[in-house]
C-alpha cells in the first residue's frame, strides 16, 4: 500500500476504495516521487534529513498530522546517511527554510528577489530546484491526502 | 525590453527563467533521458531545461502529470483542465493558467467559462457542475486547504461521481505542484510579434 493509501485509509468496499483501484497506476507513481524528492542519490545542498525536516514543517503547514509523523519518522532514519554528504551551511539553511515557508505558505507572492537571496546564500541553480521540487511535491501530497479524505464519507 | 504578463490571459505567455536553464549540448545522460530527449525529439522547452537541474525529480513527476491529465475515463479532459485553471488562479500561475484555459477552451469550445473565471476570479459565477469543480479545486488549492465540510455532498450534487471526484483532486492536487515550480522559478514574459 503506498503512503497516500496509508493516510487516506478508505473503507475497504466503498465507493472510494473503488475508485482508487482505478488508479492504483497514479498512486505507485506518487509513491516514486515521494521517493525521488525525498531520497534523491545526489541530494546537493538539501540533505535527506533536511529534506525530511522541511517535509514535516510543510505538512503541519497543510494541517495533515499524520504526514508530518511519516516525516518526521524519516527525520531520525537519515540520520546516518546523512553524514556522507555535503550539508548545507547555516545561512543556506535560513534562505532554504524561509523559501520552503514561501512555496508552501505564499507561492503567489514568490519574485525573482527570492531567487536571489537563495543565490545570495551562495546556492547554485540544482539546489533551487530541488528546492522547488521538495515544496512543490509536499504541496501535491498534502492535498491529495486532503482531498480524498473530504471524499469518505461521499455515498 | 520583454514585458512581463501581469494578468490572466489565454493568450500563452513566454515563460522566462530566474536562473540559467541546462544547456543541452552540455546536459549529462541522465538530464537528456529525464526530459526525454531523443534523436527524433530534440525540441525542449526553457521550462523543461530549467527543471532539468534536477533530474531525478523531473524524470518521475513526467509519466504522473500526463496519467493525471490525459488518463482514460474519469473525469473529461476539460474538467481536469477547469481543476488546473482553479488551482492556477488562486495561485496565481499566469501562465499555466494560460496554457491550461487555452485547452479548456479547445475541448469544451465554452471560452465564456474561462472568461468569467479570468474576470472575477474566486467570485466567478458559473453553470452548477462548472461551479462544483472550480469553487472545489480554488479550495483545495489554499494554504492550509479551505474544503468545507459539503464538499463532497456538492461535487456528488453537480453529478460527479466518486471516479471522477478523485481526478478532480488529482488534477488539482497536481497543479499545487506546477505551480509551484513555473511561477517561482521564472516569469511569463509578452510574445515577440515575430513569436506569435
């Protein structure tokens, strides 16, 4: 079962559980992102457990709790595999943590300015986009998981 | 000077980065099959280039955006189109709103919808299941998601059925996320007449 499944949690039977059968093929495909934004093999700047980290931030952001547990059980998982990778500095860490707080919060009122104090933080482009990714991929989770669960109790 | 596009258009954008895009003679192999390039597919948009940096994520959301929008049966393709449109309204993607209004209007051959959309936006009225799927995927959209506890009573009401509620919140869902790439990492500029 993937992570969406998991959450959502449909009454075996219903209507629901039905019509998600049907799409069983964007489930596992949601699950491949998950894995690829979360445990991508070059991570850059945004380690697995920072990556982990602002995925919990974000989905207390979205009010889905029991997404933010997931990443947060993630949290302490990367801690070893972390260590093999460039971490970014304390600085980076603030522009990434304050952009990832844009993405998620304000998307609309994002300007090249923010792209530039992320560069001004010293990171590259690859970092800014997976930056980008990891929001953008939580934002697409968390409502997934909040939508369906508004369809449970749909006859 | 290349103007930018400050308002809701079907007329689509030139969308430019914020940052420098993959340069293609220079991409790795792994960038190369991430955006699918292939002898007989060299054509690669700015936006593709740009995500490009990021092979590992580009490679994998491509096949989930395309079974989320052109899946089969569900819900129609211009009813995931409206959901695209509602979540690139509230925010404020102008030019996937663009793209996304323009194919509207191709399946659906309704342009009044999209108008009204563009003109008053959140407050736009709209025949009931046109309604039901833009006021719900505007909600979906907010920060933290804005659904009311009728949700589903009112997309069943509008006659949608529980196959097609869930592409709603997929497409939706997945427009969060495009958004969040095209109108944060670049900007929609004006055509060049020799563009158009």
């Amino acid at each position: 079962m993937t992570l969406i499944e998991e959450i959502v949690d449909a009454r075996p039977g219903s209507n629901l559980a039905e019509a998600l059968s049907h799409r069983a093929e964007i489930l596992r495909l949601s699950q491949s992102t998950h894995d690829a934004v979360l445990f991508p093999r070059s991570p850059g700047a945004i380690s697995h457990g920072l990556r982990a980290a602002l995925a919990a931030r974000m989905a207390r952001q979205y009010e889905v709790p029991k997404l933010a547990e997931h990443y947060e059980v993630l949290i302490q998982q990367s801690r070893e595999i972390d260590e093999q990778h460039d971490a970014a500095t304390d600085a980076q860490t603030a522009a990434i943590v304050a952009h990832s707080d844009l993405l998620t919060l304000r998307p609309r009122d994002a300007t090249r300015a923010d792209i530039e104090k992320l560069q001004a933080s010293g990171m590259g482009e690859p970092d800014i986009v997976r930056l980008a990714e990891l929001a953008a991929f939580v934002s697409y989770q968390a409502r997934v998981i909040k939508g369906l669960q508004a369809l449970k109790g749909a006859k | 000077m290349t103007r930018v596009v400050e308002n809701f258009t079907t007329q689509v954008p030139v969308w430019s980065p914020y940052i420098r895009p993959v340069e293609l003679a220079s991409a790795t192999p792994e960038q190369l099959a991430a955006m699918q390039v292939t002898p007989s597919n060299k054509g690669v948009s700015p936006y593709v280039l740009t995500l490009a940096h990021d092979p590992e994520s580009l490679a994998v959301r491509s096949p989930l955006f395309n079974q989320i929008m052109y899946g089969k049966d569900g819900l129609s393709s211009a009813e995931r189109e409206l959901g695209a449109v509602g979540a690139s309204v509230v925010n404020r993607c102008i030019y996937c709103a663009a793209v996304h209004a323009s194919r509207f209007n191709n399946l659906s051959k309704r342009p009044d919808v999209i108008d009204e959309i563009f003109d008053r936006e959140r407050q736009a009225k709209l025949e009931p299941r046109d309604q039901a799927i833009f006021d719900f995927s505007a909600q979906l959209s907010e920060t933290p998601p804005a659904i009311p506890e009728a949700a589903a009573a009112n997309l069943a009401n509008a006659g949608l059925n529980t196959l097609e509620a869930v592409d709603l919140v997929l497409s939706s869902a997945l427009f969060g996320w495009a958004n969040r790439l095209m109108h944060t990492l670049g900007e929609p500029t004006e055509r060049e007449p020799s563009q158009r």
